[in-house]
C-alpha cells in the first residue's frame, strides 16, 4: 500500500495517511498497489455505478471550494509544483493525430501498411497506426508517436498521394517537442489543417531507467483523444489547475505515458492527450478515487468544461480495456472505440521496445 503526500501527490511511503487543513479537498489518499493488467475490485465496480452521480455532485461544490483552492496556492499552504524543469512539464516525445480524407480506401489500407511497417523498425517510433473511420465515409484516422523530433519518419510521396481532403475537411495534431525541421516536414502536405501545440499542459513522458516500468507493462496502451469545449472565460482557469493536477498524476501512475492537452484554434477548446500503457498502473492510478487529485479536478477542471458530449472523440485499445474503462465511468463511452484486433492498419503501438520483455499481463481479475 502506498501513501501519498496529500500536498504534491508524491508517494509517502512509511507515512500514514493524516488529512491536513492545508489542502480542503483532501477525502483520503490513494491505496492503488496492482501490477500491470486489469484488477477490478468490488469497490471498484461500486464506484463506477456511482460515478454517474458522484461526479457531477462534486462538480457543482466546485465553486464553493475554489476560494480555498485560490488561498491555499497563493500562500503555499498547498505545496503546487513550479520548478520548470520538473519531469511533469516535460513534453519531449511528440504525438500526432490525423483525420485525413483518401481516394481509395484500399489503396492507402496498403501503402500505409508499407509506411508504418518500416516507420515502426525505427528505435524512437513507439506508434504508428491508422483506423478506417467508421462514422465518416472515404475517411481515415492516424496516430504516431516518436520519442523525439529527430526520431520522425519521412513520409513518403505515395502515401501524400492517397488524399484528397483539404484545409477545410482534414486536420493534423501534434502535441509534444516538435520542432521547425518536423514543423517543415509535416505541413510540406498542405491538403490538411495543422494545430500545433504552442505550450502543453500536462506531460508526455520519455523513456528511461526512471520510467520503465511504465513502459515495459506489457498491455496494450489506451489511447485517448479528445476535443472539449470549455466555458467562455475559463481556458486559463482550467489549464492552470490541469497542469497542478497532472503534476500530481506524474508518479502516481506510473504507466500513464502521456497526458497532455494544448488550446485548439478557434474560440474555447482544448485538444486532450491520454497515452495509458496500462489499465492498473495507469487507466486506474492517474485518478485514484478518493484522492486530492480527483478534488483538484473535479472542483477546478472539470467545471470549466461545457457539458455534453465531447466535440471529438477517440479511443484506441484493446476491447477489455475499454470495456473495463467505461464501466469504471460510463461517461468514457462517449469516445468512439477502436479496437486493435479489429481493422488496424499497420503493426500494433509497442511503448515497450527497447527495454526488456515482460510477460503479458492477465486481461482481467475480480478481487
């Protein structure tokens, strides 16, 4: 059982937990301890039918905490993180999401079959695979992602030549450490709309002796994207505690590879990153429940949605994995899931490479 500091969501190990009147928000600490895989507790089934109702109670107190929030920040009662060169606002790898329309479906299938093929022989290239979309005729999805700019693929004449959309129909995201050589490389396709992030919130994690067990878990990573409209007036209120939040995320969910979130063009929206390389140590750890992070957002960040259904909306993963997401919160299901075993063109995302093979974990355990 780990402790975790209920100021910075460090772990505590050897201390036991105690609620402090330095951080209101603070219902219990978080007593997540599983490996790798799908654990789901009667507690935790207990939750996910509570969540429809728990979660927007607590965001209605939101504005009745907020004033505490504010004191407790700006005096260092709550200890927030600011160093600049903390590994939770570090963004060096790079993400890039696609919505692209083709000529011909079974033409691109094909060619970027080819292209991630050998994209994913490359040391630094941890994802690349695209999805036919199934809501949108003639139109694909993609995802990438490199840990870091000099690890970008050069992407071929061939398979620019497959679309047919445009500025207006086609976009292309991309979160992280990107720089002005795969800024070049990227937009040279003009038949598409870029959004680059200019300041990330949140984090994208690099592979090292540090994080290894968070990329050697074994399980097919969760992959979330998602567009969400924010209340006119709140983007900087909200990514300001995101960034506080995800501080906290940082090692208490050590499979939790990226997330990540930048302020998309147009009025009130951000782009949201979620890189979960497990559903333990990751999906389950990064929002413990009770715990300061789940006040944090719940009373800071997640007020300053508008509520509904997200703009867009993706998810990637195995079926268990979903499936065991959305029963945790039904609110999950309003991404559109895409399943590896099910229409994946290319080879499958492998967060692990590089380090040394783990044993698959078992898809599912009820404790």
């Amino acid at each position: 059982m780990v402790n975790f500091n209920c100021m910075t969501g460090s772990p505590a190990f050897g201390q036991p937990f105690c609620p402090c009147i330095c951080c209101p928000c603070c219902l219990g600490d978080s007593f997540f301890s599983a490996p790798s895989g799908i654990t789901v507790t009667h507690y935790d089934a207990l939750i996910g039918k509570l969540a429809p109702f728990a979660i927007p109670l607590l965001v209605s107190l939101g504005p009745c905490f907020q004033p505490c929030y504010k004191l407790s920040d700006t005096t260092g009662i709550c200890c927030v993180a600011t160093d600049p060169s903390r590994p939770s606002a570090s963004s060096k790898p790079i993400v890039v999401f696609a919505k692209r329309t083709v000529k011909d479906v079974s033409a691109y299938t094909a060619t970027f079959a080819k292209y991630a093929d050998s994209a994913m022989k490359g040391a630094g290239v941890r994802a690349c695979f695209s999805f036919v979309d199934r809501d949108t005729p003639s139109t694909v999805v993609q995802f990438m992602w490199v840990d870091s700019a000099s690890d970008l693929p050069a992407i071929p004449a061939d398979l620019v030549a497959c679309y047919a959309g445009s500025a207006e129909t086609d976009y292309c995201l991309i979160w992280g450490g990107w720089d002005a050589a795969v800024k070049a490389t990227l937009t040279a396709d003009t038949k598409c709309k870029y959004e680059f992030n200019e300041a990330t919130r949140g984090f994208l994690k690099s592979p090292g002796p540090e994080t290894a067990s968070g990329f050697a878990t074994g399980s097919p990573p969760m992959i979330w994207i998602s567009k969400r409209k924010i209340k006119p007036g709140k983007l900087e209120f909200g990514g300001k505690h995101f960034q506080y939040g995800t501080d906290m995320m940082y090692p208490t969910a050590p499979a939790a590879l990226g997330i990540a979130e930048f302020t998309a063009d147009g009025p009130d929206a951000t782009w949201s990153l979620r890189v979960f390389n497990d559903y333990n140590m990751a999906f389950k750890a990064h929002f413990p429940v009770p715990s300061c992070i789940l006040c944090r957002m719940a009373f800071n960040v997640i007020p300053t949605w508008e509520p509904g259904k997200f703009a867009v909306g993706y998810n990637f993963s195995a079926k268990e994995y979903i499936d065991a997401a959305v029963a945790s919160n039904p609110g999950n299901a309003s991404y559109t899931p895409y399943y590896y075993d099910s229409g994946l063109i290319g080879p499958p995302p492998d967060f692990g490479k590089g380090f040394p093979a783990v044993a698959a974990p078992k898809p599912l355990s009820m404790h």
